[in-house]
C-alpha cells in the first residue's frame, strides 16, 4: 500500500510463478488427456461401426423378424409368437434340439479329456521331438472344415469306402444315421483336438513344477498327480474349454451336412438344430427363420449357463471333501 500526497494506492497483488505454472501444467494436461481420448475413439470407429452394421443392426432386425410374417418380397405383417409357437409345437425342432445336444455331449466327453491327456504327455520331460508332436496334433485345426468334412465323407462311403475297403467291412456309415451320428462325432473330435491341446499346453505352463515334484515326494504316481493336482489347478481352463466347445456346438451345421446330406437335403434324423434357420429361409419363411435363430441362441445362453453352474457345484463340493479329509487327517494326528 503506498501514500502519496496523503492519498493511498492499493499496489497490484502479486503472482506467485509456481501456481502459475501449476495452472498451465493442469489446463495442457486436461488437453492432452482430451486429445488422448479422442484419438483412442477414433482407433476403435473402424470395429464400432462394423460391429453395428454387421451385427448389432442385424440382431436386432432379426428379433423384430422373428414376431412377423415376411417371405423376402412385399411388406412384413405383424404375427406376435406365431412363429416361435409354430417351431416349438414342429416335431423335427425338438428331434434336431436332441441332435444338437447329443454332438456336443458325444463329442466333449472324449474331446476335452483327451487334449487334456495329450497335452500331459507332450509336456513329460521323457517325450522327445516336442515341437513336432505340437505341430503334427494341431495340424487338422488348419485345414478347411469342408475340405475335412469331404475326406470323411470319402473314408466312409458305403459300401466301398475307404474304411470299409481297409477292414473289409460292410458298414452303413453314412446311410444309417444311428452310425453316421458317430462319425460326426469323430470328425469333430479328430478336429477340434489340436486347438484345446494348445490351450491345455498353455494352461499347464501355469502350474509351478515345484507342486509336482512335492507330490512326487510323496510318492504319489503319474495318474494320482493329474488327478488331483493339475486337473483342480486347471479348472478354470476346463471351464473354459467346455463352454467355448459348447457355443460352438449349438451353431454346428456344416459337417453333418456335407456329411449325410442328399442332393442337398439332410434328413431330420441327423440334423442338428441350426438347419431349420437353413431351412426356413430356403423355403422363404424368414420370420421363422429368424425365430429358429433366436430359440438357438437361447439354447446357447441355458447350456452355458448350465455349465457354469454345474462347475460352481463341483467346486464347492471338491472343497468340502478337501476340507473333510485334512480334518480326518488331523484328528489322526492328534490321536
């Protein structure tokens, strides 16, 4: 405050320097944190817009679908549950559903097991030439599912296919759809084998060898370890593995086709349950086409849902028999 000829002037406050570069550093960090944003927004545009057009857009048409009448020309009329009415009261839904349901059982009983053992094997310290075990089991998971699909429909062809001419048989496989069940069932197995003996391979890197090797002081064998050692280690992988084979199964469609389908035709008998999305459009029946769909894709959500619980159900089970047996095993001790 100054005085000059008895008159006071009120001096100009000061400015600190360090709050005004605090000032600064804060108004160009919001700026840069603005700019950041925006280029990650523009990063994902390209998979937002395709995820809308090429998917989100046609899920919900095809829900909207579902509650009409459309044969693919002329207008779209109003048919409320008609069609999921009409499907769920037709005799080859629910034969197909038991189609479909069997694949994926049939199939992921001996599938996930053996990649799981597989994956064990090559693992073992005495197993030599690893890196071509690995790429010898993989191999079917990069060939064309209808070019896979076609060399079994050539090994067994009746009466003189491949397998029958080998063995000397006399085998329907391909005729007798009771049989040609099962042969869907290996072609699925033999194929999807090598993609989760790679995921089992990754999932036991996870697991510390000391674990193992205690076990083996203990003098608990081979078998004994994988049991109840690495199988409880991995259930999160298995977990994985047989909610992720069984997303793929519900949508099963092209091998039991190519398969055991003539002149274009697959008998119900065989079918699996995404046929009926097939076979509803070819007969221009779009609404029930779509609605076919959306009753596949909640068959997809119960089983998955179905699976996660009876894991849940496992785990705690597997727990309490845990938890009993060291409080059998204490109690022993203390006698």
């Amino acid at each position: 405050m100054l005085s000059i000829a008895g008159t006071r002037i009120r001096s100009a406050p000061r400015i600190d320097a360090s709050s005004q570069g605090q000032t600064g550093r804060r108004l160009s960090g919001s700026r840069s944190r603005k700019g950041t944003s925006l280029k990650g927004y523009v990063f994902i545009a390209p998979f937002l817009l395709l995820f809308i057009f090429f998917s989100a857009f046609p899920d919900v048409y095809t829900l909207i679908l579902s509650f009409q009448h459309y044969a693919g020309y002329g207008s779209a009329t109003a048919a409320g549950f008609q069609n999921y009415d009409a499907l769920l009261h037709y005799p080859v839904f629910w034969t197909e559903l038991e189609n479909t349901l069997e694949y994926w059982v049939l199939h992921a009983v001996i599938l996930i097991p053996l990649a799981f053992v597989l994956a064990l094997v090559v693992r073992s310290r005495s197993i030599r030439g690893k890196s071509a075990w690995r790429a010898i089991i993989f191999l079917p998971q990069v060939m064309s599912i209808v070019a896979v699909t076609l060399a079994f429909q050539v090994m067994f062809a009746s009466p003189y296919g491949a397998i029958n001419h080998l063995f000397g048989l006399h085998v329907a496989w391909l005729t007798d759809f009771a049989i040609t069940k099962w042969v869907v069932v290996a072609l699925l197995v033999w194929q999807g084998l090598g993609f989760w003996f790679v995921v089992f391979l990754s999932g036991l890197t996870s697991i510390d060898p000391a674990v193992e090797e205690a076990a083996m002081i203990d003098g608990a064998g081979v078998v004994r370890r994988a049991i109840s050692i690495v199988a409880p280690m991995m259930k999160n992988v298995f977990l994985f593995a047989v909610v992720i084979d069984a997303i793929t199964s519900m949508a099963l469609y092209t091998q039991p086709t190519v398969l055991a389908a003539t002149q274009g035709v697959l008998d119900p008998s065989v079918a699996p349950l995404s046929s009926l999305v097939v076979v509803n459009l070819q007969s221009s029946s779009f609404g029930q086409s779509a609605a076919a769909g959306w009753l596949l894709f909640l068959l997809t959500i119960v089983v998955s849902v179905a699976v996660f619980g009876s894991f849940r159900l496992f785990g705690r089970s597997g727990a309490a028999r845990r938890r009993s047996a060291i409080g059998a095993r204490r109690a022993g001790v203390a006698r």
